[in-house]
C-alpha cells in the first residue's frame, strides 16, 4: 500500500496535538484523567465512543474464561455471535472473504475498504496513517502506545477536516486498538494484535459499533487458534 501521507506525518501531528493550549500533554494524557483501576488502564475517557473498546475487552474474556475450542472459521464466528447475543450478525461469504484478506493482506484490504468508503481524503489519510503507525506502536509497552494513541485521538478531536461520522469510525478503531494492547487485566501477552485485525476492526466500523467489534473479536480469535479462513 502506498502511504498517503509524507513520512513521519504522524509524529508531526501528535507533537502539534501536544503543543496546544487547550490539549493534553503526554503526561498529562497518561495521568491526567479520571483515575483508572488497573483493569481500567486502557480508557480514554476523552473518546467519547471509549465504550466501544471497552465492550470488545469484556466479550473477548468470556471467551477466554468460557471452554471454546473452535476449529473452524465457522465455529469462530458461532462462538462470538454466541457471546454477543442479539449485537450479532450472520457473516456471509463476503465478509469471511474480507476477514481473511485482512490478515493475510492487511494494506491491501485497507486500500479496498477505503475505495468503497464515503471517507474524505482526509479522513482515508487518517486512518491509513494509524493502520500504518500500529506495527510499531504493538512492539512498544503499553504506556508508550496508549499515550500515542490518546494524542493520536486528540487530534482527531479538534480536525475540521473530518465530518462527525469519520470521527465516529477514527474513535471506534483508536479504543478497540488501546483495548486490544493492553494486557494488563484479561489477556495472555500470548493475545497478539495485528494490524490485520485493525483492518477488520475499520472494515466493521464503517457500518457500525457492534460490526467493528464483531470483525475484531472473529479475526483475533481466529489469528489466536491458528484458524485459515
């Protein structure tokens, strides 16, 4: 995939989300917040789609604490519909299709997704950045990720450029990705986030919450039981 911004844009724009008067600093984003209990360490309470992730975190546990033992990209997709109830949807061949493309070719899923989205060019830029950005920020502790990533948001927070359902896709993929990093309460270090599953995350957001966090919990469990679909 081609990169649609000029190297090191990223950090250009989270240094500028710093330097504002009326935002965070790194610091202060890290600490200066509502106070977290340590299973809480990945909330962000400025998002304000921060429930989001914070739902992925407790279906992807009772999984985890629930005696699962899928084989098959179908008995993945029952075990999350079970888990999310009426949230749910059935997964047509279509969608296992762009699932798998996820993983297996996450720039080049991203690149399609984006084509057949209403995103500005602006908004595409923004989230191929970050998609971009999640392969380092998954090698760093959490501390360090979790304040790119809040600063990442903050900037989202004050564009003009985005309209407010780009926002609402920008700020559901930023909570699912704190959530998924964070391995402080309910995961294994063994839980490994690619940026394959933040491709199927932006996939589902751009329909909705629910479909975001159902592509998520399918393509990281699947990932997780070693399951080729």
């Amino acid at each position: 995939m081609k990169n649609v911004l000029l190297p090191g844009l990223l950090s250009a724009v989270l240094l500028m989300a710093c330097s504002s008067d009326t935002e965070l600093t790194p610091t202060e984003a890290v600490y200066g917040q509502t106070m977290k209990s340590t299973a809480l360490q990945a909330e962000n309470k400025l998002n304000p789609y921060d429930s989001i992730g914070r739902n992925y975190r407790e279906f992807l546990s009772e999984y985890q604490n629930t005696d699962y033992n899928p084989t098959t990209f179908s008995g993945v997709s029952t075990a999350v519909a079970t888990i999310m109830g009426s949230k749910a949807v059935a997964i047509d061949n279509n969608e296992q299709a762009l699932l798998s493309t996820s993983i297996s070719s996450p720039s080049l899923s991203l690149t399609s997704v984006l084509a057949n989205s209403t995103f500005s060019q602006s908004a595409k830029d923004y989230i191929t950045t970050f998609a971009d950005d999640f392969a380092t920020l998954r090698q760093q502790p959490f501390a360090s990720a979790y304040t790119e990533i809040v600063n990442f948001e903050n900037t989202v927070t004050n564009s003009i450029a985005l309209t407010t359902n780009e926002k609402r896709v920008l700020f559901s993929v930023t909570s699912l990705a704190r959530y998924s990093l964070d391995h402080s309460c309910c995961e294994d270090t063994d839980w490994e986030t690619s940026v394959g599953n933040i491709v199927a995350a932006t996939a589902g957001a751009l329909t909705d919450s629910d479909r975001a966090i159902q592509y998520l919990l399918i393509s990281r469990i699947a990932q997780h039981e070693n399951i080729t679909f």
